[in-house]
C-alpha cells in the first residue's frame, strides 16, 4: 500500500539512522578509550609532590665545592639495591672516576647528589650544608649533568643549549656548540617545517637527531653553564671512536678548576683521574688511582684486565 515516495523516503531514513548508530557506538568507544587514557595520566600527574624544600630553606652558598658523604644509605623503600653506608669525601677541584658493575649504586649516588631523592639515611654536605637544607633550585645552579641518555625539549637547537644558561648571550651559546664539536652539524639541519640550524627543532627528546648528536647537544649545554661542580654519567657513550678523540680534549679542559665525578665503564676515559672509587653491592670497596688500583690487583685490576678496546665485558663474558 506504500507508495514509491515512502519506500524511498523510508531507505534513505534507515541508511541514515544506521551510519548514525555506527558513529555513536565509535564514539561511545573511542569517548571511553580517551577516559582511560586520561585516567592513567592522572596517576602520573596528578601525583603529590613529596621531595619540597624546608620551610626557609637557604640557597647554597658554594666557595670550594667540597663533597662529603656519611653513611649515606638507599635502598629505594627496597630491602636491598642502592647504596649501603658510604662514606666518601671529594677534596674541592678533586676529579673522582666510579666504577663498578650495572646495579653497584654509580648512579644512584648522582641522583642523590641531585636530590632527585631524599636519602633514607645519611647525608650528603657541600661546603659544609646539608643539601637537604636547602633549596632545590641553587643546588642544582650549581652542579652540571650529562647523562647516557641525553634527552631534549621539543623545541629549537638554540632553546636547547640555552637552557643550561638562559642569559648567555648567542656568541656565547654559539662558542660552547663549536667547543662540544656540534657546531658542525647544526648547520646542516633541517626539520620539516623549514627551519635551519639553531632554529631548527629537535623533535620529542630530541628524537630527531642521533644519539651522539645528542649526546653533543647536551655537553653545549653543560660547557655554557659551567657551574663549578660537574657529574657525568656516561658522557661519551654515544660518540664514535673520532669525535671522542676530538673532544676528550674539550671535556678535559671543561674540568679544570671542578669538583668532578664521572661513572664510565671505559675505563681508559677515567684512567687520568686524581682517583679512582670502585662500588660493589652498594659499598666502597676500593678506592686510589689507575695505577695503584692495578697493583692492588682487586676489582679494579679484574675489570681492567678484562678490556677489549677500552670497554666492560659483560658479567659472565670470558
């Protein structure tokens, strides 16, 4: 009894009430999928900041830069792991290598040096203040960082090697990426909205460069600030055997008149160093310089022994 003009008007009201149910129910889905997603990044952001400075907490008055730990234990809130009753003091401009196994607390002890932890128990002391006592951010003023895996803003190279020193100067800037051997391939950047060199941008963690361009962004950064107290993680890691030649010197030079610590498991990067401390399980159990570690033929001997072209063999490698 239908005429043509309903059965019509009918198809074409179904085929639109279908897609329209499809899209509710993807939006439905995809609406709830984002609810997760952001529930999840809640619990990462929305976290309570619980390392604060103390109420009046003065800035750090650094004059020599001397280092004193005692007894400093940390675990991580773990039974064992971290670091066990160390006691260690670096003589003010002192250059420390530590060496020891994946897990032996190297780099526990620079975040602590950081604060990125409060230490369970034990202190650390810089010129004589407990840096639990003061400010987080004049602590950190004055300590410079390059760590294995060099991570970058997402904006341009400039921004970047700028943010170890925002009031330094462009000649400034430029002089400290000729000095960490980057200037080079800075110029020849490109990303893709156009822009080039210093203003070219780096992606995500810099993921838009090699590691051992990162690597070199990050030692710009460290040379532009030059703060007096200088922890390095790693620092060469990325580089190839030549642009490491090239600018040991560079890293050298930059140590001058620094309290220094360097982890590497190159032995023959921290070989020059006034001392020498190895950790094992979270303790101290040698300390001296290249060549009376090698007498002592301890850890230090073994892991030296055990080179081939300068690196650690892995546990269990013959």
């Amino acid at each position: 009894q239908a005429s043509v003009g309903v059965v019509a008007a009918a198809t074409a009201l179904t085929l639109r009430l279908n897609s329209m149910t499809a899209w509710i129910m993807w939006a439905l889905s995809s609406f709830f999928r984002q609810l997760g997603v952001v529930a999840e990044g809640m619990e990462t952001i929305a976290q309570p900041i619980r390392l604060t400075d103390a109420a009046s907490a003065p800035d750090l008055k650094l004059t020599e830069g001397r280092i004193e730990l005692k007894r400093l234990t940390h675990h991580y809130g773990r039974p064992s792991g971290g670091l066990q009753s160390v006691d260690l003091v670096v003589r003010p401009g002192e250059k420390i290598g530590l060496v020891g196994r994946s897990g032996a607390g190297k780099s526990t002890l620079l975040k602590l040096l950081l604060r990125f932890y409060d230490a369970e128990s034990g202190e650390i002391r810089i010129d004589g203040q407990n840096i639990a006592r003061v400010t987080q951010d004049s602590l950190r003023r004055n300590i410079g960082m390059v760590q294995q895996d060099s991570s970058l803003l997402h904006r341009s190279v400039r921004d970047n090697i700028l943010y170890g020193r925002p009031d330094a100067t462009e000649a400034e800037m430029r002089d400290a990426a000729r000095q960490a051997h980057a200037d080079a391939f800075i110029h020849d950047l490109v990303d893709p909205e156009g822009r080039r060199g210093y203003d070219a941008h780096v992606g995500e963690r810099g993921v838009k460069l090699s590691g051992g361009q990162r690597q070199r962004i990050t030692l710009a950064r460290v040379i532009l600030k030059d703060a007096p107290i200088l922890l390095l993680d790693e620092a060469t890691s990325a580089l190839d055997s030549e642009v490491e030649a090239a600018i040991q010197e560079t890293l050298y030079g930059m140590m001058e008149g620094k309290t220094v610590i360097a982890i590497a498991h190159r032995l023959s990067t921290i070989a020059h160093m006034d001392r020498i401390v190895v950790l094992d399980e979270g303790r101290i159990v040698e300390d001296g310089t290249h060549e009376a570690l090698l007498e002592n033929r301890g850890l230090y001997a073994e892991f030296w022994n055990r080179q081939s072209g300068g690196f650690l063999k892995p546990e269990g490698d013959t």
